[in-house]
C-alpha cells in the first residue's frame, strides 16, 4: 500500500466524518444498508477499526457465538451507542491511523470505508461521490479477497465492467457502470448497486442487503 492509497483513506474518513457531523439525531438512529447495523453502528465500526486489537475481537466472541460476523456487528453496536460527538471526533483522530487487529488486514481499510460511506449515505438520500480509481482499487481488492463477501464465485457467469475507469472481471453477460456501484454489487449491496447498472447480465443477479 503506498502513500496515494492512504492519502484516500485520509481523505475518505474525514470526508465520512464530515458527513456525520452533518446528521441529524434521527439520522443516527436510521437503518443503513449494512443489514442490521443503524448508522451510529457504522459510525462506531469506522471509529473504531484503526485501533481495535485483537484482544477487542477475541473478547467479543463467546458473546457472539465464534461468529466473524456477530462479532463485527456487536462491537460495532457497542461503540455505535456512544456520543454523537465523540464517534466524529475519533474518525478525524484516527483519519491517518494505518493499522487494524492483526487478525484483521489493513488492505481491507479503503473498501470498508468507501462502502461504509454510501451505506449512510444513500439510506439517506445523501450524496456522497467517490473518485472512481479509488472505487476501482477497492474494487480489485474485494474480487480478490475471497471471504467474507466471495464476489468472484457470487458474481461468477457474468463480466463486471466498470464504465468509469479500466477495471473489468468474470467471464459472460455484461453487468456495467461507475466502479462505486460495482463495488457495493461486490460486497452484497445488490438493490441499491442496480440502480447505476445496465447490461444482459443484470437479470441474473438477485437483490440482497449488504454485510458489514
């Protein structure tokens, strides 16, 4: 990861931080796209990712059942519940911050936050542009991973085209638009992704709600 990667991270959390100073209370308390988790939840997992060990994670898993996802979701309720104020006030401490758990992965912290960004965002009717080359890095990151979200055997049968940027994937029925749509596609945020995509391959895909 060089310097331009984490430039856009900086970037991209401040920018989130700003956003949320912006919300109302009722926002906070509004579903976002990541299933289960209201906005103040994503606001707590992007507080708290730069710093959290992985003691914080082991901690969490008898209460969550040894389950990655579970425990994801009740650290990042947890952290969610606290102050408004101070939520905004870590993401900015935090904006240069260039590590996570160890258990975790640092190459992840640019997908998380931009897909995090559009699951406040779009619940609420904000806007909240994307530099396509950030969204086509982060893109090229989630086809590669494998789990949580296994885009590459999810979306297998169809050729992901981003219309924005050089970034093109999979084999069969085009699926095309801006790499940020594809991205929330990648990662389980199909409904909303449809809305920015067109091509023969759309009718195969089924809409889902994102995971964290």
């Amino acid at each position: 990861m060089d310097e331009e990667y984490w430039a856009a991270v900086r970037g991209l959390r401040l920018r989130v931080a700003d956003l949320l100073e912006a919300l109302s209370p009722a926002e906070w308390d509004t579903s976002s796209l990541c299933r289960g988790w209201r906005v103040r939840d994503v606001a707590g997992h992007l507080a708290i990712i730069p710093t959290i060990t992985t003691w914080d994670l082991v901690a969490a898993t008898p209460r969550a059942g040894f389950n990655p996802h579970r425990i994801n979701t009740l650290i990042a309720r947890r952290n969610g519940s606290r102050d408004r104020a101070d939520l905004v006030a870590q993401i900015r401490r935090h904006a240069d911050d260039r590590r996570t758990a160890r258990v975790l992965d640092a190459r992840d912290s640019l997908f998380d936050v931009i897909v995090h960004s559009q699951d406040i965002a779009l619940p609420l009717g904000r806007d909240f542009p994307v530099p396509a080359e950030h969204s086509r890095r982060a893109l090229r990151r989630v086809w590669e991973m494998g789990w949580p979200f296994n885009a590459s055997r999810k979306l297998a049968g169809v050729t992901l085209r981003a219309t924005d940027t050089g970034w093109s994937e999979g084999a069969g029925p085009e699926v095309a638009g801006p790499a940020l749509a594809l991205l929330l596609l990648a990662t389980g945020r199909t409904a909303p992704a449809l809305d920015s995509l067109h091509g023969p391959g759309i009718a195969t895909l089924k809409p889902a709600q994102g995971g964290a």
